[in-house]
C-alpha cells in the first residue's frame, strides 16, 4: 500500500487558496471518519479525502452554502466509487478481509454513540456484508443523521429506495450486532481474564469466557500465516487458540484504544497481533486478530 501524496502544510498557502485550506483542515478529521466508515481502510479514506482537497481547491467557493454539506457529498461519492472497486480486490484477499484498525482519536468526531458504533471492530466488519449503496445509506443515517432526501441526492437514488437500503441494511446486520457495548473498564477487565487464561492454559477459565456459538477471525492477508477461513464455535477455538499458544511464545502485550473501544496488541516471537473482541451479555462472541503488518501501521505501539 503506497500512502497519500499530500500537498504539504496546507495553512501555508496565501490568499484565497489558503483561507479554503484552512477551511478544509477545520472538516478534515470529519471527513476521514466518513471515509473510514464507507471503507474500513484508512489507506483508502487518505485517499479519498485527499481527492475531495483537490476538487474543493477547484470550485467557486461563493456558490457553497453549507461546506460541511458539500464536503460530506463529495466524501460520500468518491468513497462509494471507491467501496465498489475494493470489494473486488477483497473477493481474492487471501483469508478473510478484517478492517484496519485505527487509533480512535484518528477517526474524527465521536460525540454520539451512533458515530462511536459505527466504527466498532465488529461493526465495520459486519457491514461488509452489505451492497455499496446500502452501506453508504447506513452510515450516512446512522451515523452522520442525515435526512433521506440529502441521503438520495447523494446516491442519485429516490428517497424510497433509500428508506428500503436503510431497512435492509438493518436487517443484514441485527443478527451479529449488539448496540449496547460495556464499559471500557469492563472490557479491560474482560481482556485481562482471557489473556490470563490463554496464557496459563486454564480451559475451563477460556470455556467460560467463550459463548458457544464464538467465530475467530484471522486476517493475515498472506503476508504471515493465520487460519484461512473463520474459526467457528467454542470446542474449536479454544483449540485454535491452545494450539497458538503452544507453538509461538507469547511476548509484550498492550491494550490500546482502538477504533472506539480496547483492543490488545500482541508480540508472538518475530510477529505483531491486534486482537478486538465483540463482547456481548459479558462473554465473547467475536475474535477479530489482525496480522498482516501492512494494517498494523496505524496502532500507537
């Protein structure tokens, strides 16, 4: 992955040109948020935001009411043209295809628990089984708590249809969602259980932490080794991840605040993990590990 070409410090452009830029800036966390959610890649919502700089370099500015507005529709279509070019390359990812994981201050603005949701691990992973428009529908309502008429000018839709892709969208994410996530506290306290157990071998510790119907996902994209299809139920994971234990030893650990909620970074011998668990009704029913180093770039190690 090649990082963005920016064009340097925008506050330092004179006249005009600078006064947009500094506008710019002021939405720009915002906007990367917006992208991130539509993609799951910071890589990609660089990109994205860096594309909607140039094009609102390029207007009238005397004909933009609302810049807010007008940048989250820009944002909006060019990370959905976007959504469908990498669903494509995600079809022939080697193993499954997690999101990158983001330190949360890096994701914007997170002043409702919507905006805090909608970029939970669990949650951008689940809206990958969503079409394009309906993602783009579900995080602009969603999160951003746009009316359906701005939703349809945006996607070139009716308000109708975009009504039904919101409902839609709902339903293809009800039954892996939880909305009501614990406290910070409680989840640390949660993740420090599991690692103890992990690490002592304690089973019936790990067995009661594990829901029965517990998937462990692991995204190594290739580049190391990691199970090339979800681990699926308890008996099995916790084999997986006895298995895991054996063979790698087990080094620094961290919890990290990432993409709105504690994660735990892992040093397995010459190797990296980030690790976010879907905690619901205090027991584990998601395992999301991160291993492909090109998606590590963005934790605060």
């Amino acid at each position: 992955m090649a990082a963005p070409a920016h064009q340097g410090n925008p506050a330092a452009e004179q006249g005009p040109a600078g006064d947009r830029a500094v506008e710019f800036e002021r939405y720009r966390p915002l906007l990367l948020g917006l992208a991130y959610r539509f993609l799951g890649s910071m890589w990609d919502a660089e990109d994205v935001v860096q594309d909607a700089y140039l094009r609102w370099r390029g207007v009238d500015h005397e004909e933009i009411r609302e810049p807010r507005a007008f940048l989250i529709k820009v944002v909006s279509r060019l990370a959905l043209d976007q959504l469908r070019s990498a669903r494509v390359t995600r079809e022939a990812y080697t193993g499954p295809w997690l999101p990158e994981p983001v330190a949360t201050d890096a994701l914007g603005p997170m002043d409702t628990a919507e905006l805090r949701d909608t970029v939970a691990f669990a949650t951008a992973h689940l809206m990958e089984r969503l079409t394009p428009p309906e993602r783009a529908v579900f995080v602009l309502r969603e999160a951003f708590e746009l009316s359906y008429e701005e939703i349809a000018d945006i996607l070139g839709a009716t308000v109708a249809n975009c009504r039904q892709m919101f409902r839609r969208a709902g339903q293809h994410l009800a039954a892996g969602r939880e909305r009501f996530k614990p406290a910070d506290e409680d989840h640390e306290k949660l993740f420090t259980r599991f690692l103890a157990a992990a690490q002592s071998g304690d089973l019936a510790g790990l067995t009661e932490l594990l829901s029965e119907d517990v998937v462990a996902w692991n995204d190594g994209g290739g580049k190391v080794r990691a199970a090339l299809r979800p681990v699926l139920g308890r008996a099995k994971v916790l084999a997986f991840l006895t298995g895991l234990l054996g063979k790698y030893e087990v080094g620094a650990t961290r919890i990290l605040d990432i993409n709105g909620a504690p994660a735990l970074y892992t040093s397995l011998d010459d190797r990296s993990q980030l690790t976010s668990l879907d905690v619901r009704d205090g027991r584990i029913h998601g395992i999301y590990s991160v291993l492909n180093p090109d998606k590590l770039t963005r934790v605060p190690v």
